[in-house]
C-alpha cells in the first residue's frame, strides 16, 4: 500500500520532489566544493584503513572493503580524486533536475554505503533513508522533473531497440 502511493500517487510526486531537491543541493554543493578546491582522498582513505569499522569482538566488520580500499583505491587515488567529487556533483545535479533520478540515486546511496562502511557516520543514515525512499518510488521520485520526458524517451527508442535487439 505505502510503495503503490510512493510510485503512483502526485502528492507523494510533490513531496519526493522536495526531498530529491534537498538531497541533490546536499550532493551537489559537497562535489562542487571537491572540484574547485583541490580534493585529495589519500587522507580519508589511509584512516579509513588504519581506524576500520570494528564489531564488539575488535575485528574489522568490514574487512573486504578495507581490503580494497587498501589494495585498489590507494593506489589508484588520482583516479578516485576525480570520480568521487564528480561522481557527488552528478547524482546531486541529477536529482535536482529529476532526470533519470533512479539511476543518480542509485549510484548516491553506492557512495553513502562506500562513506559508511569506510567509518564514516555524519549525515550518511539519513542520506540512506531519504535516498532509499526515493529509489523505492521510482518514476514517480522525477516525475516532476526531467524524467518527465526522459523517461518516455528512453522507452520509446532506446529500449525499445534493445528489446527487439534481444529477440
């Protein structure tokens, strides 16, 4: 019941809106501010890996992740000083404009989970919450927005193609 009025009905349209616009001013400000002022994650991933996420036992709970943090992302953090501030400034512009909304929330809550398993609690359980809501509603999260036409679009010609490409 709660999941068809989030997917169907235009007040909840109204107020995915809002939250999809405070969401995306929140990712877009936070990427714009690493792209113009000379972001570097060395520091964030080096204590996300020397501090780690530990259970009541002592051991890390997250032990696959520090372990790719450690052998992939420090090695390659040029790559990740330039994916992480535009991947921020994309999903936030993204939700702003509610164009293909799903897919920039989806890769959002991607990053919130990569904040929160790296240790990192601040505001990423609420950024979950709202974002979980939103990927949950669906179209209906972008309705007013781009995903209005985009949406369609997409139906109309690109899948459509890929479907007969399938058959």
């Amino acid at each position: 019941m709660f999941v068809t009025f989030l997917r169907e009905n235009k007040i909840a349209a109204g107020i995915l809106t809002v939250l999809r616009l405070y969401l995306g001013y929140n990712w877009m400000t936070a990427g714009f501010h690493k792209l113009t002022g000379g972001f570097d994650a060395s520091g964030f991933l080096k204590g996300a890996v020397a501090n780690p996420v530990t259970g009541p036992d002592g051991s890390a709970v997250y032990g696959w992740y520090v372990n790719f943090l450690e052998s992939f992302a420090l090695p390659n953090v040029d790559l990740f000083n330039v994916i992480v501030p535009l991947g921020e400034f994309l999903v936030g512009l993204g939700l702003i404009l509610g164009c293909m909304t799903t897919a920039a929330m989806f890769f959002g809550l991607v990053m919130n989970f990569s904040f929160f398993m790296a240790g990192t609690v601040s505001h990423n359980p609420t950024d979950i919450f709202l974002g979980a809501i939103i990927l949950f509603a669906g179209y209906n999260a972008g309705c007013y927005g781009l995903d209005r036409w985009v949406v369609p679009f997409m139906n109309k010609n690109i899948l459509k193609k890929e479907r007969k490409a399938l058959n």
